[in-house]
C-alpha cells in the first residue's frame, strides 16, 4: 500500500510540472478568446450605441423644425403664442 502511494506521489510530482507548464498556453488561448470576445462584443455595443445617439440627434431635429412650422403656423393665423 506505501508502494502505491510513493509511486502516486512520483507520477503527480511527474506530471504536475508538465501540466503547469501547459496550463498557462491555455489559460493565455482562453484569456485571448476572452479579450477577442470582449472586443467584438464592445465594437457592437458602440455602433449601436452610435446609431442610437443619430437617431435621438436626428429626431431632435426633426422636432425643433416641427416647432418652428408650427410656430410659422401660428403667427399666419394670426394666433399669439400663449406658451411664451
């Protein structure tokens, strides 16, 4: 029984350092994938997030010109403006 677990101890003592050494080429491959992954999901949240910003732009545009015709509107009908 002491036999068996010398020559446990051995192997692991054998194969930890091959392990260890493997370890961190796949902990770095993930840590990689990881980061590559992060990056494409952080480009797409920003060209949404541009995209969203333009169109929140652009309706403010919109509504300021919609102001400003209907002020026009107004002032042709002969309407005074009560808000101001």
């Amino acid at each position: 029984m002491a036999d068996i677990k010398q020559e446990l101890k051995s192997e692991d003592g054998d194969n930890y350092p091959m392990g260890n050494n493997a370890d961190p080429k796949n902990m770095q491959e993930l840590t990689q994938f990881v980061q590559t992954l992060l990056q494409g999901m952080q480009d797409k949240f920003q060209s949404m997030s541009d995209q969203i910003i333009g169109r929140i732009d652009e309706m403010g545009n919109r509504i300021d010109d919609l102001e400003k015709n209907i002020a026009d509107l107004m002032t042709q009908a002969g309407v005074e403006n009560a808000d101001k």
